[in-house]
C-alpha cells in the first residue's frame, strides 16, 4: 500500500509502543522504586531470559469472589528476547501471558497461554499475538470462579511484509475459547487467514491495521466490538464492528475520532477500555471509555468519554483524567496509556495504565510496565495512584 503509509506507521507506533531493543540497557527496577513517586508499579518486564524480558504491553484484568476470597487474573501482551528481532514493535506485542493475583497488586506469573500460531502457516497470527479482551460468558463464573467459558479477542500479524517494512504490520482481530482461562483453542474466523477481522480497504480508517479489540453486550444476542487503527497521517480513530454471535462481525464505521486542534487528543484515541458503571456510581452514562489520548507533539495520556449504548460516544472533558507523572525520575513520568478498569469490593475503581519513565520511543526507556491509579466511585474524573507490588519483576 506505498511506502508512505509503512513510514507514517512506523513512526507513530515507535513513538511510543516499541520495546527496547536487545541489549539495551534497562535499570534495575528494584533500585529505582521509590516511595510515593514509584509507588504504583505492580508489573514490569522481568527477569532476562523469559518471554516478557523486553516489554509489556496491554492487560486484562478479571476480579473474581471465592469461597476463599478474591481471585484475579491479568492477561498481559509481553515481548521476550526470542522473538524475531524484524517484527514489527508494535505495542510490545509478542505473546500473551496470564498473571494471578489474590489482590490485584502482587502478581504471580504463570508463563504464556497463547503464543504466535505455529500450527496453521495461513493464518494472521505466526508472527506475534497481543491482548485485546477476555469475555466470561458465564454470570456464575464472575462470582464464584468456577467452571465458565473465556473468550479471548486478540489481534496479530503474519511473517508477511509490506513494501519491504517488518514483519507481521498489518494486523487482523482473531478469536479464541478456553474453559479455565489457561489453554485457549483459537477459533476459526470466516476470513481466509482465520481471523474474525480484517484491515479495510484503500481510503478506509483501518486500512493499515485492526486491533486492540473489545466487545461489549448492550442487550441479548448483540455484540459491539470496538476497536482501532492508525491512518498514514498517523492519526488514531477507534471504529465498531457488530455481531449477533460473537463470531461475525460487519463493520459499523468510527465512533470516536481526534480530538479538537490543541487538545491532549488532538492525534486520536488509541488503546482503550469501556466498563459499565452500577447505577449507585452516578455515571453520566451507560457505559464509560477510559481511553489513551494522543496530542499533536505525541504526547500520550488517558481520557474518559460516555456512550448510552457502546457505539454514540463522547468526551466527558476537554482534560485528561491521568497524565504522565509530574514528579521528577517517576518510572511513568515519560507517557501513559493501554488503561483497564476495575470495580473494587467497596465501590472504588481501580485503573491499570501502562507507563514508561520517558518520552519517546519506548527502546530507550529505563523503566516501563503496568501502574494502578484508583478513583472513588463516582468520581470518575479524579484519579490518584496508589501504591504498587513489592516487586513488579518477580515471578
């Protein structure tokens, strides 16, 4: 599709999604944790060797109410030193990996549950995978933990290259099931590549690349992905697709787009996640999108926009509701985004937020990982960072 367009991609997502490159050097993230300004780390990319020692990328994050207590699990797109160095650096994107977690700061890693395909050589996925959603369709299940059936949506991208570009740069939206949220079969899209999903055509918003999906369930028998893609002018849309099983989905067009000239998302809305308030929090809306803001220097923040029903959305406020940290040698003073929220027992929300400690492109970062900021309920505007796990690298 012309080498203008490679370059216009590879320029906006090195701006920020790219993982160090191998060898670079990384600070020991135990020497740099401090109190307050360090305080909210609770994942980093751990220990040389593994299939997260690069980056990590996105999460989802799933509370759970035992017989024996909470029960979390965390989802999270890792990239590790084996992979192929000439895959495009898109988002940390390597593997998924499952974390677990009896409250939601201190994680225990429990290795990759869904790897690059290497069975089927046709499909969209041999090159690198990320995380995009993890639906239980099981109402039982979220209270108790017990048997339920995990749907993965997640995207990825093949060996192939366009105009001579990286590996695996034109990524598509993929499905997969599991019983345990452990060992996912993927399930076969109606695309000739397997996907669910595929990048539009010339002219479109998506014509480069789909992914980061989430799907959302206004009323029975209606599914509403949303999901994103970066233009050749390296601006940032999020569009839907629409489903009656979960499986098919026919495009719907863009639901949020760049914001207004010299706003903080002025570029376009990336990464996000969408959660249904309870009627008690006082939300202006239905649904409410916490959402990665891109400004016109490249700048990268979180916002928050509403929607009644997962496709009519707009923004809340003209400001940020988390911006990189303003104390100096923070590890998410550079950028911030890839949010994902949580209602707690008691009623607050918890956020967990990607962040690196500076501008730019992300092989040059000393420290990058997931934080936790948390608002009461209601206040979804004011969000503060709480302290994170012991240590963020352990496994």
């Amino acid at each position: 599709r012309g080498c203008a367009s490679m370059l216009a991609l590879a320029s906006a997502v090195l701006a920020f999604t790219a993982p160090r490159a191998r060898g670079a050097y990384r600070a020991d993230v135990s020497s740099v944790r401090m109190s307050g300004t360090q305080a909210s780390l609770v994942l980093a990319p751990s220990k040389s060797g593994s299939t997260d020692d690069l980056a990590i990328g996105g999460v989802c994050v799933r509370r759970f109410i035992t017989d024996q207590g909470e029960s979390w699990k965390c989802w999270y797109t890792g990239r590790g030193s084996a992979l192929d160095d000439e895959v495009v650096p898109l988002a940390s994107t390597g593997a998924i990996h499952l974390a677990t977690s009896t409250d939601g700061i201190n994680w225990k890693r429990e290795g990759v549950v869904l790897p690059p395909n290497e069975e089927d050589w046709w499909w969209f996925d041999t090159s690198h995978v990320g995380v995009g959603d993890v639906q239980i369709m099981s109402s039982e299940a979220g209270r108790t933990g017990g048997v339920a059936m995990y749907w993965l949506y997640y995207f990825g991208g093949d060996v192939s290259r366009v105009d001579d570009g990286p590996k695996g740069s034109r990524l598509s939206i993929g499905l997969a099931m599991s019983s345990d949220g452990r060992n996912w079969g993927r399930v076969e899209g109606d695309e000739p590549n397997g996907a669910v999903l595929l990048p539009g055509d010339d002219g479109d918003l998506d014509t480069l690349l789909v992914g980061w999906p989430q799907v959302l369930q206004p009323k029975e028998g209606t599914y509403v992905m949303l999901y994103h893609s970066i233009t050749k002018d390296g601006t940032y849309h999020v569009l839907a697709a629409t489903s009656t099983d979960g499986v098919k989905f026919s495009k719907a067009g863009e639901v949020l787009g760049p914001g207004s000239e010299g706003a903080f998302d002025e570029r376009g809305v990336g990464a996000r996640h969408v959660f249904e308030p309870t009627v008690e929090d006082g939300a202006p809306d239905r649904y409410l999108m916490v959402y990665e803001g891109v400004s016109a220097a490249g700048e990268h923040s979180i916002g928050l926009a509403s929607s009644p029903d997962g496709r009519r959305w707009s923004r809340v406020a003209d400001k940020p509701i988390l911006t990189p940290n303003q104390h100096a040698g923070a590890w998410d003073a550079g950028a911030v985004g890839r949010p994902f929220v949580v209602r707690l027992e008691d009623g607050r929300y918890r956020m967990y937020y990607y962040g690196q400690s500076g501008k730019g492109s992300g092989l040059k970062q000393d420290v990058a990982g997931i934080g936790v900021a948390e608002c009461d309920a209601g206040d979804f505007l004011n969000w503060h960072r709480v302290p994170g796990a012991a240590d963020p690298t352990a496994s």
